[in-house]
C-alpha cells in the first residue's frame, strides 16, 4: 500500500508555512505530517504545534539536509513526499496532481515543475533541485548518516542520484499557480544573494559540477512531464 509520510524542513518561514501545513495536514494518502523546525526564531514551529502536527525542534540551525534527516528517522511508511516550508499558492489539488504518477505507478518518484521555476528548468521539462519530491522511503532510510554529512543543500541532488540509479521513470509535475519566493525577496538582498550563492555552492560539494550535469543529461532520459 502506498502511504506518504510528508517532511517539511522550515526555518523562519512563519508568513508562509501556515499555509502549506493548511494545504497537506487533512489530505488522504498522507498519514503524518512532520514539520522539522530548524532553530527558526520566528516562531515557524509554533504554527506547525497548533495545528496539531509533530514538530521536531533542532538545537541550533543544522541546515536543509540535516533536517530533513531527522524528519526521515521517524518515517513509518512507504513513502515521503518532502515540500519547501515557504510555497505560495499550494493546494491540496497540487499535492494530488504530485502524487499521482507514484500512486499509478507510472513513475518511482515525482518531482514539481514550479510557476516560477528558472526558465532552463522549465525548458528542459524538470527542475532538478525542486525541494517538492515525492519518492520511495527505501531509498533513503538506510542513508541517514550520509545525508546528515551533506552540505546544508545537498539533499535533492544527493537524491538525484538514488532516484536515476532505479533506472525507473521520474514525474515532472507542473506547478503553474505555485511558487517559491527568491531569497533576496525572503532575507533582503545581501543576505539572499549571499544564500543563492551558498546553495549553489553546497550543490558543487555534493555532487561536483561534471557530475551535476550528467545528471542533468540522465534525468532529462528518464523524466516524463505531467
């Protein structure tokens, strides 16, 4: 039987996380929701305690893989669906539309194609690095120390690999009325330039940037668009 677990690692994201949790807390095919609160001093984990929802608190700010490794020790089923803290324009009809080619079993995992996605992502059909997946709980759970050791955003690509190394088929799912706001718009320019940079570097460290762009070439063979 295929059963989500959904992770959704936050840090400060209160004006926006609420509506995420709205989105997936009550939807069918999802039995928990895990809200890993990465030392967020805006109360982020507060909004996920009222409504009812785990939330694992980190001591001090781990980073994206490092939360989201906490959130996957406590997974019990089948599968995750992991979704960024900070979408706008999430409904529960989107969640639906990501689960599908899993649920069908059309696709071994499902990655969203959001509104506002780099313009080459949405060229290609696939953003490789959306943090909106939906895969198999196999693939990772006996990971859990390598993931803690990644970058602080080196998970999706680290995931990249597990996902093409199935062989099996990857949905792009297209989001067109979600978006992720851009960090400068989150944290100000300076410190949102500063943390583009730093992703994109944490990407390179994970995954080298040969081997990002095999990926690339590889996933664009085994993706279909939804």
């Amino acid at each position: 039987m295929t059963v989500f677990t959904c992770i959704v690692p936050a840090y400060n994201e209160a004006p926006r996380i609420g509506r995420v949790l709205d989105a997936v807390a009550r939807h069918p095919l999802v039995r928990e929701v895990l809200v890993v609160d990465d030392a967020s001093t805006d109360g982020s984990g507060d909004l996920a305690r009222t409504r009812g929802l785990r939330t694992v608190v980190l001591a001090r700010n781990m980073g994206k893989a490092v939360a989201v490794a906490r959130g996957l020790e406590l997974v019990r089923t089948s599968h995750v669906l992991l979704l960024d803290a900070d979408l706008v324009g999430l409904k529960s009809t989107d969640i639906d539309r990501l689960l599908e080619p899993v649920m069908s079993r059309e696709a071994v995992a499902s990655i969203s194609l959001r509104g506002n996605a780099l313009l080459a992502w949405r060229l290609l059909g696939f953003d490789y690095i959306s943090g909106e997946r939906a895969f198999p709980a196999h693939l990772v759970l006996q990971k859990l120390a390598e993931i803690e050791k990644l970058p602080r955003f080196g998970f999706e690509v680290y995931l990249n690999d597990l996902l093409l190394a199935t062989g099996g088929k990857i949905g792009s799912v297209r989001w067109p009325g979600v978006i992720s706001p851009l960090k400068t718009a989150k944290r100000g320019t300076l410190v949102g330039i500063r943390d583009e940079i730093g992703m994109i570097s944490d990407i390179y460290r994970t995954v080298g940037a040969s081997r990002s762009l095999d990926q690339l070439r590889r996933l664009k063979k085994q993706t279909v668009l939804y």
